[in-house]
C-alpha cells in the first residue's frame, strides 16, 4: 500500500474508467464518456462512502430507468469470479457501488435483486446492499440467505454470516438483530461447521458483534458448540470470545479454560513513564505470583482508563498475553503501549488510569499523566 493511501482511493479514475469499459461492451447505447467524466470530476473531495454512491447514482443517471434492465446490463458487465476463498483486492471495490445500486434502485424488485446480489458477491461482497433487504423484507431474506447457507460457493456462504452481523462496520446497525440476534444464530449454526477460514471468521466476527448486546446468549452459543471437535470450530470459539473476554464474562473465560477463582498476587504494579506525551510510549511491568498448588490458566490484560473532553475517564481493555502459571511460579510480565493519535479516538490531557486484569478481575493499578 503506498504511503498516504486513504480507504477512499480505492474509487480513483482508473477503476471508474475500468468500469464504463466494461458496461459500454455489456450495452454499446451506454454513455461511457458521460459517466466517466461525471464522476471523476466531482469525486476528488469525497469520502469512501460518498465515492461509492456517485457511481451508483451516476449509474442510475446514465443507464435506462427500468431496474430489470439496467441490472441486467450491470450483470453483463461483471468481471470473473473470485478464484479462490480469499478476500479481494482493492480493485474490486467498485462492485460495491454496484451492489449498492441493486439496493437503492432495486428495493421493490426482491427476487430479481436476490439473484443479483447472488452474482455480484462472488466478485465483490454484497454485505452492506443485502441488509436493506433484511430490513424492508426480512423473513423473505432470511429464508434466501437459510439457502445460501448451503452454497458451495464460500464467498455467499460468508454473505449469510458478514450481512447478518448486527454491528457490521461501514454498514447501518441491524436493530432487529441487536434486540433478538436468534434468527441469526440459527443461520451460524448452519455455517459453524464451515471448511474455509474465511468463513469461520465471519461467523466467529458475527457472534463477537452478538456478545456486546446479548452476552449470555452468545456464551449458551459456544457452550453448545464446545462439544465439537471440529478444528474450525475450536477457533470460532476463541476468536468470538474476544469481546467477553475483555469483558470479564465469568461464563466465557470458564469456556475457555480460565477459572474466575484464582490463586494469585500481582504484588506491585511499576509505571516507568509516570508521564507520558502523546507519541510516546507508557511503559510498565508487574509480576504474577501463583500460591496455587496446581497449574492455573490466565489471560492477561490492560486496561487504560481515558480522560474524554468533560474530565470524566472510561475504560478501554487492550489484550497482552495468555499464559500457564506452574505451581508457586513467579511471572515477570512488562509492557510499552503506545500513545498515538488515531482515528478512532481523542486523547486528552490528564490524569489516566491503568489496570491489570486477570481472568476478568483487576489486580493492580497506576496512575500516569498524559501531556497532549
């Protein structure tokens, strides 16, 4: 990836160019320059999502107004299929303005965009244009997607797991699934078993996503899956259980083989950097003391606890390590986190908070200054 790449340059000239091509040999009567230059023009300031619906609309401006028609042409003009279980590159991004063509403009065409969506999802992923779907129809889609379960091709297999994910990132929240996520278990239970890995981290994301709204639900889950002894499922099972983990869920970390009850001591938490400017690192270790005759499993973390802009501090858990404590063992674990600004959050000056935690429970804790 070049440097200063942004997500949004995925939609550049070349790709949009590429696109028309491909639509003027689907359909000759198609405008090519007029597309073209109607959104490479106006395309230079937009955002990635922004990008994304100027084709589509562009799309919409330039092809016949009659949906079954203009899919058809969009149909035609796919490229080849994914090749192989894998994601794919930055090129294909424009499929997604396609996707999301078939989404606007082919809302009150459900079964014409299904086989749409069907087609494109095996060039680009159609996760984000099938949950209008599920929205304005979603007994309708949730019964297509029970089918697509089944597929043999594992990039709509993986659409039944990404479009159902309640939180899904870049997507609108899926509020139906947030307050009853069922008829979504019921579709990862069809999937858990999946070959590909692909898959099995789409599922394992999709139960993650389950967990910050209906913990205990996605714990009954797992729980029932623990008896399989399927590779791809032991995964699944770890990697869903990332945000319970954080969380300290007790059903969770005795899943996973890490007991609430615990023989330990963590005798003294050392803060090497008691002050800390922003782009530095906060340095620190501690020991882990085991009085515990038998071996003990932990999983260790941090916790920062951030100053936000009223002065009031909130808690983010960051992972460290997983180890076994042998009996009267003595752990020395230390640790350099960086304090740099990213996207995702603000940091402000102040007083922050760190802890350690154990297996869900805190064990020490420190004070540090951060200077922005």
């Amino acid at each position: 990836m070049e440097q200063g790449f942004q997500l949004r340059d995925v939609f550049n000239p070349t790709v949009v160019n590429q696109l028309a091509d491909r639509i003027t040999a689907a359909w000759p009567e198609f405008d090519r320059e007029g597309f073209a230059s109607t959104v490479i023009k106006r395309m230079p300031p937009l955002s990635f999502g922004a990008r994304s619906n100027l084709i589509r609309d562009t799309l919409w401006d330039t092809l016949p107004h009659d949906f079954p028609q203009a899919v058809q042409i969009l149909l035609n003009a796919l490229g080849p299929e994914i090749p192989h279980c894998e994601l794919t590159g930055f090129d294909s991004f424009v499929v997604m303005s396609m996707n999301d063509f078939v989404a606007k403009y082919g809302i009150d065409h459900f079964e014409l965009s299904m086989q749409a969506l069907y087609a494109m999802t095996r060039r680009f992923t159609a996760e984000g244009a099938i949950r209008a779907f599920l929205k304005k129809y979603p007994e309708q889609t949730l019964a297509v997607l029970d089918r697509w379960a089944s597929d043999p091709n594992c990039h709509v297999r993986r659409l039944v797991s990404e479009g159902t994910r309640p939180r899904l990132p870049l997507a609108p929240r899926l509020d139906r699934f947030v307050q009853d996520p069922r008829p979504v278990l019921r579709l990862l239970e069809k999937l858990k078993d999946d070959p590909e890995r692909m898959v099995q981290r789409s599922v394992a994301n999709n139960l993650n996503d389950i967990a910050k709204d209906n913990p205990d639900l996605v714990v009954e889950t797992l729980a029932n899956w623990q008896a399989s002894d399927s590779p791809g499922v032991r995964w699944i099972l770890g990697h869903a259980s990332r945000t319970l983990v954080k969380q300290g869920q007790k059903g969770a970390l005795v899943l996973l083989g890490y007991p609430s009850e615990i023989n330990i001591s963590v005798p003294a938490l050392q803060v090497h950097t008691p002050v800390v400017c922003l782009g530095e690192h906060l340095a620190f270790a501690f020991e882990v003391c085991s009085h515990s005759d038998q071996a003990q499993n932990l999983v260790i973390d941090f916790i920062i606890h951030h100053v936000k802009a009223n002065g009031r501090r909130t808690p983010k858990v960051f992972k460290l390590t997983q180890k076994r404590l042998e009996p009267g063992q003595r752990l020395a674990v230390s640790k350099k986190h960086t304090m740099r600004a990213i996207n995702t959050r603000v940091y402000y000056p102040g007083t922050h908070l760190l802890e350690i935690q154990i297996n869900g429970q805190v064990w020490g804790q420190a004070e540090f200054e951060l200077k922005v």
